[in-house]
C-alpha cells in the first residue's frame, strides 16, 4: 500500500485522567525525534482518517478501538517553513485497561493530563491539547512553524490566536 504523504492522523487515548502518549525515541530522520505525541500515522490507500487511525492504534499499541468508539475532534494543518505540509485528522477514545504493547517508534506511557504539559511537546501541540480539554467542539486549527520549528502564528477556526499568551 501506498502512503498518503501529507495527510495523517493523531489519537490521545484516556484512561482515568490519563493521556497515553509516545516518547518518539526508537526511529531515526524523525521530525518527533524526543517529542511526547500521541499515536498515529500517514493515511495508505482507500482508507478514511477513522480507518487509518484505527490501524495505527492497532499497530503501535495492540488496542483493537472499534471505528464507533473514535471521537473525531479536529483537523490540524502544519505549515513549516522547511516546505513540509501535513493535515492531521485528529481523535480521542477511551482505552481499555490492558497495558498497551511495546512501540517500536519509542515508549508509551501513561500520563496524567495535567502533567502532559511539562513533557517536550510541540507548541502547537499545547495549544490543541489545551483546546481538547476545554471543549468537545470539533474545531479547525493551522499552526505555522519558522525554519527552526518554532511556532510563529497558530489559527483556530479563522481566528488567529496570540499563542505568546497562553
């Protein structure tokens, strides 16, 4: 199957106010490198976002989420001035209560969302998951990154944000 470049998807799994998230250490080239992500990947042929990310959560963590169960909070477009482009389809879903299996993109762990903002995230990243804990409205957000992947304008439905603030 070919890969859908540009166009991925992105899943925080919750458990008892927990976040599982992906401690990008194991790959090399990777533009996460040391980042703390959630779980997700590139779109193959003929699969949907929910398909797609149903797959990558199957691949990367074991956990078999039903397409019904997925929560499709928003879509994320990144611009970098490095000339990459993505559109992030991104969800939610409640975990069971296994224990996921071992990643080989780098370490899951659980944890607590109000911790989650004191890993090495991506700016932008703050912004969404700050966005995804306040509301269950499904919004559309733009984060636009300079030649040093710092965050230099971020738009959440149509209106630009002031990051600097938040």
């Amino acid at each position: 199957m070919a890969r859908r470049d540009g166009i991925t998807t992105l899943c925080y799994l919750e458990r008892d106010n927990k976040y599982l998230m992906l401690h990008r250490v194991s790959k090399k080239n990777d533009i996460n490198k040391d980042k703390w992500i959630g779980v997700g990947g590139h779109l193959e042929d003929d699969e949907s976002p929910e398909e797609c990310i149903k797959r990558e959560i199957f691949e990367e963590t074991g956990y078999d989420i039903p397409l019904d169960a997925l929560e499709f909070r928003a879509v994320i477009t990144f611009v970098s001035a490095k000339g990459d482009y993505e559109l992030m389809n991104l969800f939610t879903a409640k975990a069971p209560d296994s224990e996921p299996k071992e990643c080989d993109e780098g370490k899951l762990e659980w944890v607590t969302k109000d911790k989650v903002f004191e890993l090495n995230l991506w700016e932008g990243d703050k912004i969404f998951l700050k966005r995804l804990s306040e509301s269950r409205k499904f919004f559309s957000m733009k984060l636009v990154y300079d030649i040093e992947d710092k965050l230099v304008e971020a738009v959440i439905d149509g209106k630009t944000l002031n990051f600097n603030t938040l």
